[in-house]
C-alpha cells in the first residue's frame, strides 16, 4: 500500500512538473526545451558554465525575437530581449515591476534584509528617499580627499611592487583602495588595507570571498533560486561579520556623540536621520553601512580591476588616457581635482566601455508585481505579444545586450571611442547600473573613486599583462558576480 502511494505522490509530482513546463509554450512564448527538475540550468548546476552564461547564450540563439521563455530548475523566466521592453520594465511601467527577484528574510539576515536591493514595495521607496541624500555631489565631493589620502598607501605600495619586479594581482590591488575608501567614509576608521595586518580587511574577506565551494554555491543559490535559499534559511552575511558590523557602528556613534565629532560623512547622514523622526533605526544605520560596503569596496573593486587589465591589454588606449590625465594634473596645478576628473572625456568614455565589456552581474532579474501586457512593435523583432501574471519572473540580460553586434560594433574589442558620442549609444542596451528608480543608488560613489584611483595609477605607472593570467580569461560559474579564474595579474613600471 505504501508503494503505491509512494508511486501515485511521485507520479503527481512528475505530471505537475510536466505540466508547469508549457507555461510559456501556452502563451505563445518561444524558447528551448527544458529538462526535467532542472529546467534550461543544468548546465549550470554542475558547474559547467554560468547562469549568467545560459541567459546570455539563449540571448543569442533567438534573433529577432522581443522575448524568449525559460526555466530556472522549474521556475518560468522571460528573458527580455527588446530594448524597448527592457524601458518599459525599468522606467515606464516600473510599478509592474518595482521589486528585484531576491528574497531575503529580516529576522534571519537583519542587515542584508535591509539592503535597499532587495527590499521591496513601500518599504523600499522609504528606504531610497532617506538614502538619496547620502549620495549627492555634495556628499560625494566631501570624499573626495578621503580617496586622495588613501591613495597614498596605494602608490606607495605598488612602488615596492615596481622596484622588485613583482607583478600584482589586480582584483586585490583594487580592493585594498577601495577598501581603505569604504572603512573611512563609512565607518569613520582607518583600513589599515596596504599595510601586513589589517583587521578590517579581514572581516571584509570573510564578508565577501568565495574562496571554497560551498560559499560559492550560497552565493549562487541566492541570486540564482531566492526561493529555495528562502526555504533553507541561507544568510547572506555571516553572524560573526553580523556582530562586528553592529559593533564597529555602535562605537563610532557613540564615539562621535560623546565627543560632538562631526565629519559629514555617510556614517554622520545616516546617524542624522535617526534623530529627526524618521522611521531609521540603528539596525538600519548597521545596514546600509554594510550595503555601501559592498557596493563601495566589492563592486567597485572589480570594475577597477578590470579596467587595468584592459588598458594593460591596450597600450595605445593606456596612452591616450595618460596623456589626457597629465594635460589635466598640470593645467590644474599639478593636482587633480573632484570637477577636473569628472570632465574628461577619454577617462569616461574607458569606464564606459569597460562596464560595457567587463560586466559585474551577468543579467539583472526582476519579479512581476502586477499583471502586465506587452506587445513588440519594432521592425527589428517578429510581432509578437506576452502576458504576465503577477509573480513571473523576468530576466534583463545585461551581458546578451553589452555585447551584441547590433548595438555594438566588433563588442569583444575594448574600443573606448565608442562613448565618445553618447547619441549613437542606444537606449536601455547599456545597463551596468541598471535604471530607472531603482538604478544603483551608490554609482557616483562608485565611479568617483573608480576615477581618482584610474588617475592616480595611470598617470605614475605603465602596466602590463604578466604571464600569470590565464589567457584568455575563463570566469568563475559559480559566483554571481566576474570573477577570473587564476587572477588578473598585472606588471606596474613608475613612469618617467
């Protein structure tokens, strides 16, 4: 008897399974055949290649089409591949789609939970007006020195690199900097990141290296399957690096109190709005502290690294920027400045580029929160309309886009020339900071520090691939983020 019951429960579950697996075909939605459990991602279990990979490839075997259906294990996801759907997602119907398809839990993960990336509904458009003002040029431009300060251990390190020939990895080359930026500005301590011990670099390893197998698959898992990281109770942060964080916080805020320092950082703007009625509690505070060290010290870091190893790859790019760069230090006093770094050209025009080429997050996946009707009506995609429900989940595929030839002429070449005339960029193709409201809230940070860094090591060294790399690069699948497998090592030669 129990046999057959065992028997009749399975054969339920394979039929319901089964069944789950036309959802797309039912609605007129082309795309690949699924296999059984784990839908079009097995591939990806095993680790043969990325999510992000799967999305980008069945991007591309689906010319012509505005939209394409697919299965993450047996979820239906709709990767969306005309640009003009993508606007609709992120900006002109954003209250059909206000909420990234991450899900974490408060009580379990109090600080992640409070990450305005995944927070959802009213909550999170709270969260975003608060937090606006944090990141204002004004704000920013008070930085500015911390970047320049810190600056000093980076060239004093890379120096000792130059004068024994040793080559540098540049992923933590970038995190030291960056590291050094986000402890000062948002935590009010010193990093201590280029020195031989540093605690704050510690506990920044242990809140973001992937460095064994199982890491990485919690990383994979809540970015990729929200659902089940949800059912088995995953943490995004580690309870040590928890406590940490909230201790860290509490001390400054105290510090600070009892001795009415001020110093118009991120800390001191947060700390402000929980003492002016505001719905911002110290656990909040914690929080988007942490949320700007990631965005701060990780995100940035590998743009950074990657940047270098592109004008590594491209002398005569290197070239332009330096000479760029030293027309601005002398015309400028022999110093660089937060206005003059934010007017040269070829400097944006190679962050551009290497966002576009180099992309952080492979795609960017949202959840439907209203029933929603689209129907193509560009030349360049069949005639074809979709009908979600409230619940699906849509996939912008970040990376497809970046590097599509339609979009983008020769898109595996890093050609920084291409952002030189912006109006020939078209809309919503180029997407390193997502959109819309809900676009990166801390991209001037980012990009400020990218800048001074770029700068600073541009103009005093030249650099080169070292053999290390592995040539070409090969990325991680398992983490969520890029991630070169053996490393971006990198030779550095002070410049004349």
């Amino acid at each position: 008897m129990l046999l057959i019951l065992f028997i009749l429960v399975v054969s339920l579950l394979y039929y319901l399974i089964q069944r789950n697996y036309n959802y797309w075909s039912d609605r007129g939605v082309p795309g690949p055949k699924p296999s059984f459990l784990v839908g079009n991602f097995g591939k990806s279990f095993i680790g043969k290649i990325s999510s992000g990979d799967i999305i980008t490839n069945t991007y591309r075997e689906y010319e012509n089409y505005p939209f394409v259906g697919i299965y993450k294990a047996i979820t239906p996801v709709l990767i969306i591949r005309d640009p003009e759907m993508v606007k609709n997602v992120m900006v002109k119907d954003f209250k059909n789609f206000h909420d990234n398809d991450i899900e974490v839990q408060k009580d379990l993960d109090p600080i992640f939970g409070r990450n305005p990336f995944v927070m959802r509904g009213a909550e999170w458009k709270q969260k975003r007006v608060q937090l606006t003002g944090c990141f204002t040029s004004g704000k920013i431009k008070g930085m500015f020195p911390y970047m320049e300060h810190n600056l000093k251990g980076m060239m004093k390190y890379m120096e000792n690199a130059a004068n024994t020939s040793t080559p540098l990895e540049a992923l933590d080359l970038c995190m030291r900097y960056t590291l050094d930026n986000v402890a000062i500005c948002a935590f009010g301590v010193d990093g201590k990141a280029f020195e031989e011990h540093s605690a704050f670099k510690e506990l920044a390893e242990k809140f973001f290296t992937a460095d064994s197998l199982p890491k990485k698959l919690k990383f994979w898992l809540m970015f990729n399957f929200p659902v089940i990281s949800g059912l088995i109770k995953l943490k995004f942060i580690p309870k040590d690096v928890e406590n940490h964080l909230i201790e860290m916080v509490s001390n400054t805020l105290k510090y600070r109190k009892e001795n009415n320092v001020t110093r118009n950082d991120f800390l001191d703007v947060c700390s402000r709005m929980s003492t002016e009625g505001e719905a911002f509690t110290d656990i909040d505070i914690v929080a988007h502290a942490a949320s700007f060290f990631a965005d701060g010290y990780d995100t940035s870091a590998r743009v950074m690294s990657f940047l270098l190893f592109e004008l590594a790859s491209n002398p005569e790019v290197q070239q332009t920027l330096r000479e760029e760069l030293n027309e601005s230090y002398i015309k400028n006093g022999n110093k660089f400045t937060y206005e003059a770094l934010h007017d040269l050209p070829y400097l944006d025009a190679c962050i551009n580029e290497g966002l576009r080429k180099n992309f952080i997050a492979a795609n960017l996946s949202k959840l439907c929160t209203e029933d929603y009707t689209y129907t193509s009506t560009s030349p360049n995609f069949k005639q074809m309309t979709v009908k979600l429900k409230a619940g699906d989940r849509v996939a912008i595929p970040v990376m497809g886009l970046h590097h599509d030839p339609k979009y983008f002429d020769d898109p595996e070449k890093f050609k920084p020339e291409r952002f030189l005339k912006k109006e020939n960029i078209q809309s919503f193709t180029h997407l390193p900071f997502g959109e819309g409201p809900r676009i990166c809230i801390g991209q001037r940070f980012g990009v400020t520090q990218v800048k001074v860094g770029l700068a600073y090591v541009i103009r005093n060294f030249q650099c080169t691939v070292n053999s290390k790399t592995q040539l070409p690069l090969k990325f991680d699948p398992y983490f969520p983020m890029i991630l070169a497998v053996g490393g971006l090592w990198l030779d550095f030669k002070k410049c004349e």
